[in-house]
C-alpha cells in the first residue's frame, strides 16, 4: 500500500493533457505515475541516489559495474539476459547509466507487453542475482568500454580537469572502471569483487534512496496499484543521501594555466570557474543568464568579435558539472591556428566582456526576453518518447520539489540582481583553471593523467598577468545584443485539412517539386521546411564535393549573427551538403519562419566569396578530414562499407588530398557553376496552410529561375540525381581488411553486412522480424558470455531502399578475421533457435513487430524524418507502415525460416555477404596473415574499392525515375 498519494499541483504545460500522481510507498519510495491514454509504448525510470562519488577507495568504477550486473538475473528470474530479451521481444529497448550521485536504469515497451516487464524491473531492487562467473565477465566488458574511450578527447579532457582537483574529493576519482580496478587491484589486497559488489549494494540501494516513474496507458488508479504490487518489497534501510564535501578545488587548483596535448587535431581553450551551484537559484537562474549573454552570438558578443579577428570557429558557455554542493562555469573555445596563437589576447577579450556585463548592471529586459523564450519553449514543447521523458523526470525528482519535477530548472521567473550578480562576481581572475589544448604541446609537457595517459604541463598565472592581457587585447566593439525580433507573438493555429493524412503533391514544374503535409496530429504553433538543391555539378568529383562542403559552411557563417536569434527564439535552421547538391532545413515556430528563409534564399543567391573566411572554413575542413582517422575503428568499417557499396561516394582520402590546392577564386567559379543547372525537391509540413507553402516555393523558383539571366536552369532528362548501390554477387562472400588508421589504438572492429534485397514490403517485414528475434540473442552470446567488445550490436542496414542487416563488434579480444567466425557461429547456433521456436512465441514477435510500425510519431520533427526518408530516397512509400503491417498479418512461420535458408543462413545458396576488418594494433600480424591468406571458394578479398566498384552491377535506383505520383 502507498503511504498516501499527495496531491500536490505539479506543473505542467498547457497543451500536456497527460495525468500525473505522486504517491510514496510504505518503504518510502517516491513514485510519479503518468497516464497517457494515446501512448503507443509504456516506460519506467528508476533513479537511485547512488553514483561514482560513493565508490569504495581502491575499487574505482564499482558503481557503474553494479549498474552493469544488475541486468543479469534475478531470484524469481534466474535465466540470465530473461529481462532483455523479454522488452526486446515485446518491442521495447532498455539501458542505465551512472553519473556521480545517481544511477538511472530505464525501460520502454510495448503497451501489452509493461506489466510483466515492470516486475521483472523491479527484480533489479529486490533480489539481484550476481553469479560469480557474470561478474568475472562483466568486468570485461567494464574494461572494453573503458577501452574505447581511452583515445577520445573528451573523455581525457574531463579526467584531466577531474585530475588536478584535491585528492581526497570524490570529484577527484575515476569512474568507469576497468580491468585494474575491478579485478587486479582488489585481488592484489585479498578483496573479492563479487563480495565488495554485493555488500555495496545491501549498503547503498534503498527504497528510501530512489524515485521512480511510470508511464503508461491505464487509468492513475490501476497504475497505482501496479507499482504498489511490484514495487513494495525493495528494502529500505533508511540509508542517508551521499552528500558532496563541498568544492574540489583549493588555492593549489585555481590561477592555472594547463596546456595539454589532444589525440586530435584543432585548438581548444576551455576556462572554468568554481561557482555557487544553480539549483540553489533556479527559479533565478544566474548562469541561464550569463551563459546566454557569453555565450550569444549576435553582433558585439565575445564570439562574434573573435570570428572577425579569425581566432575562433565556435563557442559555447554555461554551467557544467554540478550538484548541490559545487559547481562549474565553462566558457568552451574551438580556436584557429590564428586563435591559438592570440590565447592571451581571447581570455583579455573574454575578461573585457566580462567587465562589459558588471559596467552595464544586470538587464531586467534580457532576463525578461529569455524568461519568455523559456515559457514558450516549456508550454509548447514537443512530446518526446516516453523512454525519455521518464529518464527527464525521474532525474529531476531527486532535486526538486514535486511541484517543479516537470519543470526543473526550465524555467526561470524571477529576477534576482543579486544572485546573477554573486555568480558574475564569481568569473574572477582569481579563480579562473584555463585548459589549453593542441598538439602543438607535444614534446613540451612533463605531466602525464594516470587513467588516460593525458599529457600536460601546469602553469601558474597571476591576477596581473591577466591584467596585462586585457590591457593588450584588441579594442573591439563588444556589446549587449539588440532585442530579439525572432520571438513568435502569433501562436494561432490554422485550419488543416484533417483528412490529410500522408503527404501530398502540391505543386511541381520543370524547376521543383513541392510535397506538403498539414499539422493534423500535433496542433503546435510549428513548421518544418525542406528544399533540397539537387545540382548535377555539385558532386561529380572529390573537388566539387568539398567545395560544395565549404560553400554551405560559408552560407552558415554569414548568416550566423543574424539567425542565431531565430535560433534562441526557436526558430532553427541548417544548410548542410549532400551527395548531389546541398539542402536548406527550417524548423520550429512558424511565425517568423519565412522572413528567415527568405533571408537564407537571399544570402544564396547573392553569395560573394569573402576570402578571410574561406581561409578559415578551409582551415576547419582540413582537420576534421586529418581526424577522420582517429575515429573509432567500428566507425572506420562503417565508412568503408558505405564507399564500396554506394556508387558515387568520394574517399575522404582524395578530398583531404585536393584541399590544399583549394583558393577562395575556385570557390567563386565554381558557385556559378553548381547552381547552373539544379531542380529543387520540397517539403513543407506543419502548420502552414497549403497556399503559404506554394507561394514559398513560388518565390524560391522566381529568386532562382526567372528574368534574363536565371542564376539557375532546369535540369536535362539525363542530369536527374541518381542513388545507385552494388549489388553483391548470390552465394559470395566479400572481405576487405584494412589497417586501423590510428596506429595507437588497439581496439579492432568488423561489419559483417548481408545485403538481402530491394525495397519491398514481404521481403522488408521478413528481414525486420529476423533482426527483432535475433537481436537480443547476439548481444547476449557475442558480447555477454564470450565478452567479444562493448561495442556488439546487431542492426538493420538500408542504402537508398537497399535493404539489409549487418553485426557491428569492436573488440581488443580477437581480430576481425576470428570475430567474423563468431558472428558465422552465432548464426548457426541461431538456426537451431529458429527452429525450435514455437508458434506462440512467432505470433508474439510478430504482434511485437506489428505494434512497434503502428507506433504514431511523437512530433512534428520525427514525422518529417520519416516522410522526408521516403523522398530521399525516391520510395514514396508514404504508406509503408500500414503496407508492412498488412503484410506481417500474412507472412507464416515457415515462411520466415525459409527466408532465413535462403537469405541469412551460413553457407545459403542466396546469401550475400560483405565482412569489413579493421585491424587495431594487437592484431597487426593477423593483417598481414589476412592479406597473404588463399582465398577461399565462392568467396572475394577487395584489394580495391574502386576496382571492385566498377566491377559490379549496381540496383536500380529510386530516386530519379519517373513520378510515382501524379499531380
């Protein structure tokens, strides 16, 4: 029984017709149901009070490898992996994660499908089975995870801030784990891990300690009862809150300089402040507030400034970690090659802003603007899947009153001088940590971070110092933004047609197409537009791409001061390149959303290359190609599968190798060029009444195609965008090893891709049902039990309407060659499965496959995805959903294994496979063995993807053909 449901006034937004309840159970756990009577999926969230700041000293990372093993079994269900592989069969997907005060655990599933979940859930509390033989494995996948992290950037820059903290501070630690500290370490001092994991959780996981929400379809009282019925039995020994030991830095912390030396290429300043935490002013919020203005991009901000002086290409700030007892303000500085050798003179100018904001006092009109930016944002935010919203609210309940667990700190409402001012104060020079990050550090540090091998150096600054730096900085106009004309004031909504229910063709000529597609399901003030630019010339050569690249980058850029406040208003926008042209994307409120894409419409057509700026896009563009190789290796066989499947896809390789020979002139010829010949392909949704939509696009085409001297011409016949994919030989199998780019990682990683057909709903539902039953199954026997990698997923593949499914593993255990035997030793062990399968279980995966298609789309955005999907790729199958469940009603059991004979199975005279191996460097000499190894029958090792390219028919494309729909 709950102790008593309380009816306290949760807010919630206006449009939010959901039902909430807050109850405590008799074991003290906090519970908020949700009733959501048009919910397609149930979800759960529980947040237990407990992080990595509570690991035991000597056994870093026990948190989060308990958050692990809790996923295994349980007394009242001892089959270990019963609970995955039960929401994974009833549609569903569940995760965890661990911070440094909580750990979250998280589920959502199909409506049918919630009750038996949400009791095997709370097994989690209750009584957790921890074998001895599931831990020992899982510390290896504890350690693999840590492994693929140990080269990214982000994770060392976080350590090495966590690092040079005081040492006694909880802060201070690692946190994920790894092999060392779970399993040699421990053992070295007589611990059993197995022990110390059950007596930490016996100490730590009680009722008293968590808050969980449910959401779900029934009515609040019969989800009370529910969660009444499972829920009570967690123990509650009254445990008490960890509570923080205050700030982790000392004097000995603060006035630093540290350089340090990135796995990737780029420059990066990131200045932090110890300040007072936020939520303890979030009805206030001071670092909302500064961070909106030090981080603003308009005209006379920090950044805008350090872009006209070309020492920077971005810039964020704001409060990072937190909790209630301490806090970090960070101002996050991607910097040129020019920027980094002006850090002096940036953090002058940064400290001049600084000082801009304390001389102006603290504005009641910004704080007023941003507070109705954020009420807006709150009352007319978009529904999001349950799996997260849960996650959202259960992580707000542990810190907020329960009138405020839907809100948080969204909204701030009252204007307090004094708490912004107090944490103004705060950006001191006295307390500044400066974290300067290039590799042109390298040779010239003599620190090293112990858990990442991070190397660094430390230099003490002065408040004098800083003086000087701003008294040499630059004299430039930095001031406070104008008001923001980009806030809507016209949330009305218009008329729709409600019998539209896919999208239509509007309106098409030799120039566009425009499909559109009323607001019918989501009644918010929102619109999404989409003209894609299909230009012949934009793709035709490595050249051509990476000018075209470059070209919507310098569109962005001078945009930038001006739309960055649509963007604060809601009101967001992208252009971005594609394969044949490049696209323009606007979404959000639809009041102002045309004069913003007029002004986009205007900045292409009258684009001017200014050469101060290509040289910086330029300069940006050649790194991000230099990192490509520091990409983890299953990201690298993922590249490789998409350049010797798609037929007009350019290496990287080659566009890194024509970039130096690119100059500002090229660009300005080649602009002309591109937009010569184009056809543009729309898409307009939301709401906006259809004749809105056609005179947008009118005035696209009357900007872009009409008068004398058109900037651009129909397309010919023959110029029409094509997507054309290999087509893998029957009964072949392809194998393309490759050494892993970064010659210091150690990880190795496979794709293992069977192609199995073109788009087509019976084919597509039987793959879809194949991967839904198997996916599960893999992950437990390729990653839990042999422990291959973190990384072990198996997924479906499609390339432009080329349908297929690949396993994708990571591994620092065996090489490529070895895992792709063991993916072929899963499949075979699978076989068996499928057979033995009987009809009840077929059915309910079917109803699982069936219910997850008829799923509705949460929102607007999510909507657009798909529709936009099917124009992209020339399907048009705008009924695909209703056509695939129509066919999954049919399709038999044994159809579905003779499709798995002929199509999946190892050794099947259909099946088509393409195994990519990357090689990290534990495995080298297995790559040298691979590529000297006699190839065996019916099977093909790729030396050259182009050779091999050329050498194969192609599918037919979609895209291109004549309509499908008429006018």
């Amino acid at each position: 029984m709950a102790v008593g449901k309380e009816e306290v006034e949760i807010v919630k937004p206006r449009t939010d017709t959901r039902e909430y309840r807050r109850i405590v159970l008799r074991n003290s756990l906090q519970v908020l149901l949700i009733a959501d009577p048009d919910t397609d999926k149930c979800a759960a969230s529980m947040s237990v009070s407990v992080g990595s700041f509570s690991d035991p000293p000597g056994l870093e990372g026990l948190a989060h490898f308990l958050e692990h093993m809790l996923f295994f079994a349980s007394e009242k269900y001892p089959l270990e992996d019963s609970y995955s592989k039960y929401i994974t069969e009833h549609g569903g997907c569940t995760n965890a994660f661990t911070s440094s005060e909580h750990t979250n655990f998280y589920f959502d599933v199909n409506t049918d499908g919630f009750e038996e979940a949400l009791d095997r859930f709370a097994q989690f509390f209750i009584k957790p089975l921890m074998s001895a033989d599931a831990t020992t494995r899982e510390i290896k996948a504890v350690d693999s995870e840590n492994q693929k992290n140990l080269l990214s950037d982000a994770w060392r820059m976080n350590q090495l801030q966590k690092h040079l903290t005081m040492e006694g501070h909880p802060y201070h630690n690692f946190s994920t784990g790894n092999w060392d500290t779970l399993e040699v370490r421990p053992k070295a001092k007589g611990l059993d891990t197995r022990h110390e994991l059950i007596k930490f959780y016996e100490e730590n996981y009680s009722a008293n300690l968590m808050h969980l929400v449910i959401y779900a379809k029934e009515k609040l009282d019969k989800i009370q009862n529910m969660v009444e019925d499972k829920f009570q039995d967690i123990r509650n020994t009254d445990r008490s809150c960890f509570h923080c030991p205050g700030q982790p830095c000392t004097s000995e912390h603060l006035q630093i300089l540290v350089r340090t030396v990135p796995i990737k290429q780029g420059h990066k300043l990131r200045i932090v402040w110890p300040v007072t935490p936020e939520i303890r002013h979030y009805k206030e919020g001071p670092c909302r507030y500064l961070g909106h203005l030090i981080g603003h991009e308009g005209e006379g901000s920090l950044f805008y400034v350090l872009k006209t002086l070309g020492w920077a290409t971005g810039l964020s700030a704001g409060e990072a970690e937190w909790t209630l007892e301490f806090s970090f303000f960070k101002v996050v500085i991607d910097l040129t090659d020019a920027g980094h050798e002006h850090m002096q003179d940036i953090i002058g100018l940064l400290f001049k802003y600084i000082d801009l904001l304390k001389q102006s006092g603290i504005c009641k009109w910004i704080f007023d603007e941003l507070s109705a930016v954020c009420e807006t944002k709150f009352h007319y935010q978009d529904k999001i899947r349950p799996i997260d919203y849960a996650v959202n609210v259960a992580s707000n309940m542990q810190i907020y009153p329960p009138k405020d667990w839907l809100v948080g700190s969204s909204l701030p409402s009252m204007f307090s001088q004094g708490s912004i001012q107090m944490v103004l104060e705060q950006l001191s020079i006295d307390k500044i940590r400066i974290f300067w990050e290039s590799k042109k550090f390298e040779g010239h540090t003599d620190k090293v971070e112990p858990w990442y091998g991070t190397a660094y150096s430390i230099e003490k600054i002065t408040s004098s110092m800083i003086q000087e730096w701003m008294l040499c900085a630059p004299n430039e106009n930095l001031h406070l933004p104008a008001p923001n004309v980009f806030i809507p004031t016209d949330l009305s909504l218009k008329s729709a047609q409600e019998n539209v229910k896919f999208p239509v063709l509007l309106r098409k000529s030799s120039y566009s197409r425009l499909w559109y597609k009323p607001d019918t399901m989501f009644s918010t003030p929102k619109a999404y537009v989409k003209i894609d630019f299909n230009c012949p010339h934009a793709g035709n050569s490595p050249e051509a791409e990476v000018l075209t690249d470059i070209f919507t980058r310098l569109l962005m850029d001078c945009l930038n001061e001006y739309a960055y406040y649509a963007q604060v208003a809601g009101l967001y926008y992208g252009i971005s390149h594609t394969d044949c042209g490049f696209q323009v994307t606007l979404v959000g409120y639809n009041h102002k959303l045309r004069i913003l894409l007029e002004s986009v419409v205007e900045k292409i057509a009258t684009f001017k290359v200014k050469p101060d700026r290509f040289s910086v896009i330029k300069e940006t563009v050649t790194k991000e190609y230099q990192n490509y190789k520091f990409q983890q290796p299953y990201q690298q066989a993922m590249y490789y599968c998409s350049l010797i499947l798609q037929d007009h896809a350019w290496p990287w390789m080659e566009e890194l190798g024509v970039l130096p020979h690119l100059e500002a002139e090229d660009l300005a010829k080649f602009v002309p060029m591109m937009l010569s010949r184009a056809f543009l392909e729309c898409y307009i949704a939301g709401n906006i009444e259809t004749s809105e939509a056609e005179s947008m696009i009118q005035c696209i085409e009357d900007v872009f195609f009409s008068g004398p001297d058109p900037l651009c011409q129909a397309l010919f016949p023959s110029q029409h965008v094509t997507n054309r994919i290999v087509k893998l030989e029957r009964g072949m199998s392809y194998f393309y090893p490759a050494e892993g780019l970064n010659p210091n990682d150690e990880n190795s990683a496979l794709v293992h891709y069977i192609q199995v057909h073109r788009d087509d709903f019976v084919l597509n539902v039987k793959l879809q049902l194949f991967a839904l039953i198997a996916k599960q199954p893999a992950f437990h026997q390729l990653r839990s039990v042999e422990q291959l990698g973190y990384i072990t997923v198996l997924m479906q593949r499609n390339d432009s309407g080329i349908r297929g499914v690949q396993f994708i593993i990571q591994s620092t255990v065996k090489g490529p060659g070895n895992i792709d035997l063991r993916v072929e030793a899963f499949l075979k062990m699978f076989e068996s499965k499928l057979y033995e399968m009987t009809n009840e279980e077929f059915k309910s995966n079917v109803n699982a496959l069936i219910d997850m298609k008829l799923e509705k789309h949460k929102n607007l955005r999510e909507e657009c995805r798909f529709y936009w999907g099917e124009i992209s790729d020339g399907t048009l199958k705008f009924d695909r959903r209703e056509s695939e469940v129509a066919a999954l009603r049919q399709l038999t059991q044994q159809e579905l294994i003779d499709f798995f004979n002929e199509c999946i199975k190892v050794g099947a005279p259909q099946r088509k496979t393409l195994s990519i191996g990357v090689y990290g460097n534990l495995h080298n000499s297995e790559y040298t063995a691979e590529k000297s190894e006699p190839v065996q029958p019916y099977s093909m090792k790729i030396d050259d993807i182009f050779s091999f390219r050329r050498s194969q028919s192609l599918y037919g494309s979609f895209r291109g053909v004549s309509d499908h729909s008429k006018l």
